[in-house]
C-alpha cells in the first residue's frame, strides 16, 4: 500500500509539472557583428539558424526556457564600403552551438488574450571554431594558424583565445495563440559575448617571418589576403600595423519564428487553483 501511494504522489507531482511545461522550436537567420561587419544585422551574412527546448511557467507572467541552437555566421571584407577593409580582405564563417538558459516575462497574464509581447534575459554557454577557405577551396580552421600571432613567443600578451565561451542572451518577441495548446512568434535576440575573436580578428598584425617560421606559409597567407585580389593589393602589412579593433567584443544575434506547444490545453490548466476558461477570449498566448 506504501508503494502504491508513493507511486501515485509521484504521478501527480510529474502531472503538475507537465501542466507548466511546454514544448519550444526555433527557425530564423543567424548575423554577426564584429571587425568583419559593422552592422548588427544585413542580408548578405544572414545565415539559417534553428534551436530546439522546453519552457515552464513559473507565474502567470514568467516562463522560464532552456533552449539548444544552432546558427551560422559569417562575414566577408569584400562587402565592405571602407578601401582599407576592402583590400585586407578576410573572410570568415563558423558554426554557433549554444545551449541557454533564458526568463521570459510577459506584458499580460499568460490566460488573457491571444497575443502577447514578452522580453527575455539569461545566460548562455555557446561554442564556435571560425574558418575559412583558400583559393583553391580548401577549407581551414584559423585559430591553430595563430594568425595574430596568438601563443607564439614573441607576443606573451596574446593568448590562444578559447572556443568555448559565456554569452549574455537578451531581446524580446511576442506570441499568437492560435489553439489552446498551440502558439507561434517572432523573437529577436542578441548575444553579448566576451570575446573579440569570433572572426579570428582583433587587435594587430604578427611579424611577417615570425608567423611564417612558427606557423607556415598559410597562416601568412590566410593572416592578410591582400594578394588574392585582380588589383594585386598591397604587400603584407608592416608588425604592428592594426589589423582590427580589439576595443569592442563582436556580438551574434537570432531572429525568427519560434512555435510553442504545450502537452496540456490552457482550459486544462489550474494556477493558483483557477481553471484556464476555454473560451476564445481567454485562450492562452503562452
């Protein structure tokens, strides 16, 4: 008999749970902001970006969210207005895996009125691992070319920087009920991160013959690819000479359609011990 209502307070208490707790998807565009990019946000470097996790309410205006995504970013100097950028001509992609957790606070009662604006704030931890292709399609990692000269002896002050770092998620949306169980949005959120290397870019260029002797020919080639373009360009820059602005950390942003489903309809629901109505005015935006 013990068992048995121990069973049963177990059932109910995962019941209860199950009431608040909902079922997240994402599907957007992934942007970058950083040396290669001054903009937070344009269509020549949106990428495709998707994620995947649960959400719970804590209140009748609060939810919390853990979410698992995947974007990607990139960006290219040949999209940029300034000559200078134009003939250093980098470029960059990298995929984005981020696992977050997020708050969600909402303008009304998650039981009143299909739509619903809401702002969201958390922590993230998300990996990255930048590269790039040369001219004859070859794909490479740029952080083992140290193309700042990142961990070489002759720069004790510029340290391998780590691919996997703490994010500071914010940003908002809002969100349409379109049955009692199921609801769709659009959200936008940036990410405050803590590194100025999602690009493999930032502060100034190595010496020309301490690169080439410690990392080889290709991390001089990848480190300034003036020489790719018709015009020649001009001859590798002088030690020193800055080659990004380490002054400000890059940023990575999402936005896109997010859809909510719920395992229990809102007229099922019971908060603070009143039954969600089923009516059309009362169906949930959650």
């Amino acid at each position: 008999m013990k068992n048995i209502l121990s069973l049963l307070f177990v059932l109910l208490s995962l019941h209860g749970f199950s009431q608040r707790f909902a079922w997240e998807l994402f599907a957007g565009t992934a942007n970058y902001q950083g040396d290669l990019q001054e903009k937070r946000m344009t269509f020549e470097s949106s990428r495709f970006a998707a994620g995947i996790g649960a959400s719970y309410m804590l209140t009748d205006r609060l939810s919390g969210r853990a979410m698992f995504s995947w974007g990607k970013i990139s960006a290219d100097d040949k999209n940029n207005t300034d000559p200078m950028l134009v003939d250093r001509n980098l470029n960059f992609a990298s995929s984005i895996f981020e696992l977050s957790i997020v708050g969600q606070l909402h303008l009304f009662k998650t039981l009143e009125g299909r739509f619903n604006p809401y702002i969201m704030g958390g922590i993230a931890i998300y990996h990255f691992d930048p590269y790039t292709y040369d001219t004859a399609g070859t794909k490479y990692y740029l952080k083992p070319l140290s193309t700042e000269g990142q961990g070489l002896s002759r720069y004790p002050d510029r340290t391998p920087y780590s691919l996997t770092q703490i994010s500071l998620p914010f940003g908002g949306g809002i969100k349409f009920s379109v049955t009692e169980a199921l609801s769709i949005g659009w959200e936008i959120g940036a990410r405050k991160t803590f590194t100025d290397y999602l690009d493999d870019v930032s502060g100034r260029y190595a010496d020309f013959n301490t690169l080439l002797t410690a990392k080889g020919p290709k991390a001089v080639e990848l480190a300034y690819r003036a020489g790719e373009l018709k015009t020649g360009g001009s001859p590798y820059p002088v030690e020193g000479t800055i080659r990004g602005g380490s002054k400000y950390k890059d940023w990575y942003y999402y936005s896109g359609l997010t859809v909510t489903y719920r395992l229990i309809p809102y007229s099922e629901l019971t908060y603070n011990g009143k039954k969600g109505a089923s009516t059309e005015c009362s169906k949930s935006v959650y």
